[in-house]
C-alpha cells in the first residue's frame, strides 16, 4: 500500500446497521458508489468473529483496489493482511502500531481537541480522523464537536492530510471539505442506507462537488 | 522464555480485585508466596490503559524470573515484550498467535470440553487452560465445569501440560494435581486475598504436597 491512500470517502463500518444484508454486500456495493477505503469497525464480536468478518470484507476490498485499514488491533490488522490501522487516544500508541505494522502501512489517527491534533504532529501517523465533526449519536463518548470553525482553524495549522468523521451526509459534506478536509468518514450514512451505492455516490458527488469549487 | 515454563502456579490478574493496593504490589507478594508465572488479564480498561498497568507488571515478572503472559492480545503481548499469550476459544486462532509471536512464545489456549481439548492435539500450544475446573463466578460465560472426573479422563487422553483454573481453594489444589493437572491457576484467591503472599504460600503447598505424595 502507498503510504498516501485517497481518503476521499473511508467507509466505516458497522453490520448492526446493515440490516439483514451482509457487510461485504454493502462494502461492495459502497465502493461501487465511490467509496476509496474502508475501515472494518465492528464491536460486540468475538476476536474469532471479527476475523471471519475482516476476511470476507478483507477480499472485497483487494479485489475491488481500495485500501482496507483495520479499528484498533494491530494483531488483527497482521493476520487480516491489512493496508493499515485506524487508532483512538486510548489504543495502541503510534509509535507501538507502526513498530508492528511496519513502515508500509497507513496509520490513522483519531483527535478530538485541537491540542492532541498538535500533539500528533509529532507522530508518525498518515492521516488524522477529525471526531466527531458534527455532533452524532454514533460515537456519544467524545469532548464536543469539532465543527467546521475548528476544522478550518486546524487546517491552517497543519499538512496533515484530514478525514471527518460524524453526522455527515450529502447535505454537509461539501461544506466539510471547503473547511479543509482531504476526506470525510461515514458509519450510518451507508451502512444505514436503503441503498448504499447510491448513498455513497451522493456523498463523493458532494465532496467532488467541493472540490471542483475549491480549485476554480 | 523457554517453550515449558514452569506452570505449577499462575495468577491470573483482576486489578478490580486488588482492594485499592498496586497490581504490581500484588504480583510481588504473589510471586515471593510461591506463584511461578503471571498472565496479565484485565478487563474494562482501555488498551493504553492495559499498557501502562502491562509494563509495571511485565518489569516486576522479569525482575523477578516468573514468565509473563498477555491475555488475548498478540499485539499487547508484542508491545509488552511479553513471554506469550493466553488464548480462549473465541480468541485469535492458535495459529496465527504463533505465527505473529514466534516460535519462543508460550501459547496456551483455553479448552472448556473434551472436544476442545482433542481439537488443540492439532495445534501449536504449550499448555491447555482447563476452565472452569470448578464451578466459579468469576468466569459465568462457560460450558459447565469439567470437575476433577473431567480432568482425569482427559489426561489419560493427551500428554499435554494442563493448567486448570476456575474455583480452586488450598483445600481442593491438591485433589486437582492428583486429578492429572501439571499446575493450577487463581484468580480471587489471591488477588482478593488479604495477604496475597500467604495465600500463594498456602496454594504452592497444596501443590506440591499433592506432587510428593504422587511420586511416593
């Protein structure tokens, strides 16, 4: 894997809302819609369980070209034969993951004040997850929202390159990546949706979208 | 580490046992009581957190001799630079245990049925973890307890090192070795003890008193 991956749009994933379909199908079909990435975050599993999962999920991802970056356990990210690692504060330190993981895999990080997005900067990290964005239900443990105030004024502070993630939808996102995001992150957005390639075109139209407007 | 630690008598942590005193305190008194190895098992805490208390732990095993084994996580164990993993049966696969920790590792896996235990003839394991021996609260999510009819079938079955846990007391360690087992596990009965040295004291005797009269 490329250490520089496009994160335009990274699907999160999460088979309690898959609602009775698969959550390969729905990574299938997300990546058809223009989905770059996927993160396999699943919780309330068994080690064993997530691995049948990851494996399933591992080989639509190869066999559709976009990077598959594994929540949490650099072990599991090993056996998986992952592209990457999607980390929190409290997880395995950087420094930890990318000793296991070595020098080829990608290496996300997630920050939810402007102060540990500073303190990354000191990390060998290849992207940093902005969360939550927006206020979310999905992710109720975390210090307030970050908003498009904080993005813009942390984007003037970094080169990193910047995923958000929470409560974005094809209404939002453009608005996301005009405050300076190089991506956005989904959960409930596709895997939620009735349809998630269309789901997932929707919102890499908005971010295109911004983009075409950001360049002009 | 070599391959066949010296399993005679292992705690197994629960620092929400420990009663407002350091693991590591009790790790200490446990190790000077008789314990012989030490498996890191902490639930409800978050991996940086099983870090901070690994290290203190892992520093107080070496220093002291007693091998030092990771719960579950081959990538903790890793970080750790731990002695080897304990796995359960919804873990991660022997196999890729070994494959991640190398051929030094000590690996034990869990077995709660006979079928189990026969299953892991096939695998690369160092000991079979007996659980529950007796039925125990610590550990509600089993398959019933294998009692001392159990063990003894099953060591007539495998030449294997088996370590059983679950309910053992200094009243009923022996009957455990004599019932085949190469070494006991605790979990309350010391690290809920008031003197933890003492009851490792106490459990170590019934162990190898069990052993003395087994070689008469």
């Amino acid at each position: 894997m490329r250490r520089r991956p496009d994160l335009s749009l990274v699907l999160v994933t999460d088979r309690t809302l898959a609602a009775g379909r698969s959550l390969e199908d729905v990574v299938r079909a997300a990546v058809r819609g223009g989905v770059t990435a996927v993160q396999l975050r699943e919780k309330d599993c068994s080690t064993r369980q997530f691995l049948e999962i990851g494996r399933s999920v591992q080989e639509a991802c190869r066999s559709l070209g976009v990077p598959f970056i594994v929540n949490d356990r650099a072990d599991l990210a090993l056996v998986l034969k992952a592209d990457g690692i999607h980390i929190g504060q409290d997880d395995l330190p950087p420094r930890d993951a990318r000793r296991l993981l070595g020098p080829d895999a990608v290496i996300g990080l997630s920050v939810e004040t402007l102060e540990q997005a500073l303190a990354a900067e000191a990390e060998d990290v290849d992207y940093l997850g902005i969360s939550p964005i927006f206020a979310t239900p999905t992710k109720p443990d975390t210090r307030g929202e970050w908003d498009l105030a904080g993005l813009s004024k942390l984007r003037r502070l970094t080169r990193r390159d910047l995923v958000a993630i929470g409560g974005i939808n094809p209404e939002n996102a453009g608005a996301v990546i005009e405050a300076g995001a190089d991506g956005i992150a989904v959960v409930s957005a596709i895997c939620a949706a009735a349809d998630p390639e269309r789901a997932a075109r929707d919102l890499r139209k908005a971010v295109d979208g911004a983009r075409t407007r950001g360049s002009r």
